[in-house]
C-alpha cells in the first residue's frame, strides 16, 4: 500500500497501442492496492512535431507562444493515457501543469518546479482515481503556460513524487536499468542494483543519459526514492538510486566507467599567473554561452602558468575565436587547442574511503599505453583526458580492473 | 479606431503560409489602429485527428479527456498565430480558454459559456497587444477544460465580441458572404450585404451552413454586428448579419432560398385525436435521441387525425422503429413514411408585411408540376416538403419568382 509516482518517456507512449500496455502496467501497480500517479511525456516525435511547426513562422520564436505550443504534446497523451486507464476498468483523470497546478518561475522553455498544490491529486488519490499529470509543463504565478525544458518530465515526476512525499519515483526508460558502463563498448558491463545519487550524477553528467540532470539532484535534495525500470520489460527491479546510508556494506570501490566522446580541450600558455586570470579568460567564454567542463591550472614558475579547459567539439573553433580576441588583453603567449580528445571517469562512493584508485587507473592506462592529457578529481570520481581514439580501449581496460566485469 | 473581433476557422489556418497570410491580414486592420481580438479554430484536419487517436484508445471515450485532448488543436493554432502576428512586427500574445478566463458549464463536448472575465484582455489590448484566444473551449468553475462542440469556435467569438463590447464580429470563412441561395444550384444568386438575424437562423437552419447556429442566437441576444467575409479573398465587404431596424427601407420580400436535402417523411394514420397524443408519438422518437424537425397535426375527422414529421433521412429507419413499436399503445392505424422527399424554403422577413407571399409560391410550383407533400410556415419562413427530384427546379423557380435573380 505505496503511493508511487510512475514516469513513462516518449517512446514508451510512442503509439496508442503502446500506451494501451502503459495502461496495463500502471493498473497491475493499482491491482495490488497502491496509489498512483502518472506522468507522461508526449508521444515520441509530437514535440519535434510542433516545435518544427513554430520553425516554420518564425527563426527566433516568443518563448511564451514556443511553450503554449509545445506544452500540447503531453496534454494529448494524459487524455489518451487516462482513457486507456479507464478502459483497464479503472478510475483515472488526467491535468495538465497548469491545473495541479504545478507553479514555476517565468523562464519560457526551461522553467524552474517552485511549488505543487498537492490538494486536487490527493483528493482524487483518496477517491480511488489513478492521476495522470502532463510532464514537463507548469504555469507561472500569472497562469502563463511554461515549459521545463527537454527531458522535463523526469523533473515534473520527481517534483510530485516530493510534493506528495511518495513512496517511490520510477522512471520507465527504454533501458532497464544503469549499467556499469555503455554494454555496446564493453559487453560485461552489469546493470547496477542500486546507486547512489552522487555518483548517478558524476555519470549522468559524464554521458550516461538515462536520467535528466535536474531530475536526479531534485530528487536527492528531497531525498525521492528514485528507480530506473525498462517500459518494455514486465520482469525486473532496475536500479535504485539511493542515498548512500542504504548502499550494502561491501560496496565496490567505483560504481561505474562513464565516458564522453566529442570534446575538445584549449590551453592557454603563458598568462601572468596572478589574481583573476581564470576569470579573464573564462568570463568572455561564459558571455558566448559556451559550457565549459574541465578546468584545470597548474602552478606556475617564472611568474606565469598555464590554463587548461574542455569544450564540447562543437563550440571549439568558436572558443578560439574568442581566446584569441583576448589573447592581448590577457597577456598570453599563446592558445593551442586538441579536437580529438574525450574524457573517461571511474565513478564510486567507496573511493573516498579506499585510497589508491588513481594511481591504480594511471597504472592500468600506461600498460596499455595510453597518454593522458589532463587529469581531474573529485571526491568520487576520477576524470583522464586522453586521445578520442583509445577510448574504448581505456573503457574497457578500467572496467576490467576495477572489477566491474565479475559476476555479483 | 474600433475593438474587431476576428474569427478565422480551420481551412484558413489549415498550414503554416495560411496562418502567415492570416497575420498578414490582422497587421492590416491593426495598422489602421484598430484593437484586435483574434480567434482561430484548430488547423483543419487536427481535431478529426486527435479525435481519431482518442477512438483508438476507447470506442465510449470519457467526455472529460476527449476535451484535454481535442482542446489542443486550438492550442497549436494560437502560439503559431500569435508567432506569425509578431513576425509582422506587431506585438502578440495567446490564451487558452482557461487562461481567459472562459467560464463554461460542465457539459464536456458540448459545453455552453457562462461568463468570460475580460480583465486580461483589457489590460493587455490597453498595451498595444493583438491577443489571439483559442476558439471553441473553456474551462468549467472547477477548472476542468471543456470544448463547447463542433463549430464552437463561431461561439467563442461572438461571445468575446459580447463580453467585451466590440464593435464588429469578424467570421472568416471560405465564401465571401450568405447568398441568396446556393450557387452551384442556382448560378444567378447574389451575395447579400445583409441578412437580419431572424433571417439567418432559418437559412442556417435550413441548410447554408456559413456559421453555427448558436454563434447567430448568441450574436442576436447580445446584438454583436456580426458580419461574414471571405479570408482568401482581400476584397469585398462580406454580408453584416443585422438587427432588423437596420435594414434598407426597400428591403425586398424575400431574402433568400434555402433546401435541406436527406430528408425523410413519416405520417402516424389514423390516431384518436385526444390531447396529448403528439407526446405520445414524439416522445418516444426524442427518448431515442432523433432529431425531428418540421411537425404537422391536421384537423382532425372521425375522431381520429393523421400526425406527420420529418426527420434526418439516415434516422429514416429506426424511427420507424420506434413508431411500429408504439403503434398499439397510441391506437394508430398504420404508420406510412417516404424516404425520398427534401424540404425547401422561402425566407425573409419583409413577408411579415407582404400577404400573399405563400399562395405566389404555391402557384410557381403547381406551375412547374411540382407536388407538395407538406406546409409549414413561421412568420419569416414557408416551407414546403416535395419529392427530391424537384428540389434543383424547385429552387431556381423560386429563386426567380421572389426576384432575387434579379441585379441590384
């Protein structure tokens, strides 16, 4: 007898048919006596659909009218979902953001969740009704119509499971689970029983995209018990993501490998190592809205140092450009830049308490003979840059040795 | 300097170059410093679409989410109408029907507007704003989005037009106006530049089918200038639907032929005649939701009368039913019908005045050898039912015989 928010994604509600099986899976969890709440994205290729619609009047769109437009995707499959759900023999009524009415600030199309009236879904939920709630939409405190933003649902399914103090949050995906690394480059990689949200974090934003961002440090922050479960499988528990307290005793050592490919990395040599120099350079990178992800700056000698940082290979010749266009200003001797390089990271709770892991990486990356470029740490994850073309090699050489290719 | 209501349905916003063409108009009347309230129908085609997904689902769909999901279609319409408005340099902003806020009643499908608050609109015009609002739905006192039915959109702006006070009403459709009768029969029909109210209703009820019904009651109750225009063609002065004192001196007797073709005909022989015999014939074909339209009871003899109607002709054969199943109880003698008759009929409010008007139209008739099944006449109408091979010869004649082929 739980309350469960159960988050399904567009390709899980791709096809009527296919929320027809969402609906048979939804009314087993109400068969066993609990209560549920529903969160839907819109049918896979709806919201490409409409915003490809708003393309066609305008390049450079009203964020208002974009969310007006797209928040209709998901509006149309809590209707469906909901009828479908009634036709399992069961009560159901769906809302969109606006009616919950989940409030948001006045971001158009990447709104931040502030607050969820809990009274409509809690006086339905005592009713007996299964409650479908459109994801990834709100209104802001004026009733305009927001959006949070692509992979938002994830983020309006955590923000009710919290609201609503729910006993479990489980996203259905198209995978069944988190895995100790991507299985297509490393065929022993082991779906994980259970997770911790930092390091579910370190991996997300390493580029294992099973989960949104926002979604996994909301539900940390309200502490929502938050499951990943395959939609396409009946069997199964994926992978729960937990607080550390609940992670077994003889946990591993790094949970997972996660990787990114597609970066790339400029140095900037030869600049006066004094106060502000990393805020010179980076502050015009900030201003071009170019994300920028490892930083690092070594100690200096003969009154200069030099500066390191990684960009996605996308934004690389525009860095440039802007590294270059202050070069003077800074004073620099010179910028020099690698647009073949990734980043692979050993990610794990247990490393904070098990000293060695790096070295134990480094080791195993010289063996194969594999140079690294840049290093970076934090307290639960481990980062090398290294050419793009030993990746897999790299990948695979860390899972093996961090043990991740046994059995349990 | 007024306050137009525009109205556009589903074929004039049918894609993304008819809805620029749509903005381009609206910049036209707002760049003559007119305040401009917009009200588009969904893009044609999308309501039979979503409608069609929700089918797939349920064959007895819940009334409630058919109207979370058909409201949709109007939702896209807006955001991308008020895009385009901008991408014509004038600012733009949309509504929902619940953000209006139109208060409806609970009917979902077929809801009927209660009350629209005007405030946002005000505001909003007071700053230079076109605002475009949804057409065709609203938003119950519990905020439970409802649709007002097919061709609700007509309601929608007619309903603004009255809660706001404006001066004129704008229905873009695909003719340029009501004529005198329709085209494709009669090649001479003019376009008339008005139609009182009264005279409207009979012509749409009897079959012109330019706006719905409820729109021109509630524009006649509420005295909105309602006037139909063309919105493929940037000419032309449309046909102002009037209030009758403001007609011409000169008016003619006749304004308009109209037809209802698909008819059929049922004639009850022999019934006591005894008050309340025509409840108990008609309110059995009511309790099995036929629509009856003309009713005819005459003298009766002997004690007993004959009771004709007509109804749609696909209800031809379960009314029949349903009077073969009553026929014992109310002591009828034999139930007799004709499937293949129409109804056509003379329309205007100048015969108020004008005796003679419905022996003028017998006599053209009995002229082309044609029979007449049936008479019903109102004030401002004569209607006769007659075989449906006569309906085409039937039409012209009159057509002619009242003048109206006739130029101005």
């Amino acid at each position: 007898m739980a309350l469960i928010v159960q988050k399904f994604g567009g390709t899980s509600v791709a096809s009527t048919e296919r929320i027809k099986n969402v609906a048979r899976r939804v009314a087993r969890w109400k068969a066993q006596g609990h209560d549920i709440i529903v969160v839907p994205s819109a049918m896979s290729g709806e919201t490409n659909r409409l915003l490809g619609l708003a393309r066609e009047i305008s390049e450079n769109a009203d964020p208002r009218e974009l969310d007006v437009i797209a928040s209709t995707g998901e509006q149309v499959t809590i209707g469906l979902l909901a009828m479908a759900i009634q036709e399992q023999g069961y009560k159901a009524k769906s809302y969109t953001g606006s009616q919950v009415r989940v409030l948001t600030d006045s971001t158009f199309t990447k709104a931040r969740i502030l607050k969820i009236d809990d009274e409509r879904i809690r006086a339905d939920l005592d009713q007996g009704y299964v409650v479908v709630v459109a994801g990834f939409q709100g209104a802001d405190a004026d009733g305009n119509i927001t959006t949070l933003g692509r992979g938002g649902s994830d983020t309006s399914a955590v923000a009710l499971a919290a609201a609503l103090n729910a006993d479990e949050c489980q996203i259905y995906t198209d995978v069944d689970g988190v895995y100790t690394t991507d299985p297509r480059i490393v065929p022993e990689a082991r779906k994980l029983d259970t997770i911790t949200f930092e390091e579910m974090l370190e991996m997300a934003s390493l580029g294992s995209k099973v989960l949104q961002i926002r979604s996994v440090e909301f539900a940390g922050k309200y502490k929502v018990k938050l499951r990943v479960l395959s939609s396409f499988e009946d069997e199964g528990e994926g992978t729960l993501i937990t607080v550390e307290e609940n992670k077994p005793m003889e946990q591993p050592i790094i949970s997972g490998i996660a990787f990114a490919r597609d970066e790339a990395k400029l140095t900037v040599l030869g600049v006066p190592d004094r106060p502000g120099i990393a805020y010179q350079i980076l502050g015009p990178v900030a201003d071009a809205k170019i994300d920028v992800d490892m930083i690092i700056q070594n100690v200096g000698h003969d009154g200069t140092t030099d500066f390191s940082f990684t960009v996605a290979r996308a934004d690389y010749n525009k860095t440039l450009g802007v590294l270059e266009s202050v070069k003077a200003h800074i004073g620099a001797r010179e910028i020099v830049g690698d647009k073949h390089i990734c980043k692979v990271s050993a990610v794990g709770v247990g490393m904070r308490s098990h000293p060695g892991v790096a070295s134990s990486m480094f080791r195993a990356l010289a063996e194969e003979g594999i140079n690294i470029k840049m290093i970076s740490t934090s307290e639960i994850k481990i980062s090398v840059v290294i050419d793009e073309k030993y990746l897999e090699l790299a990948v695979r050489t860390l899972h093996k040795v961090f043990g991740l290719d046994k059995e349990d």
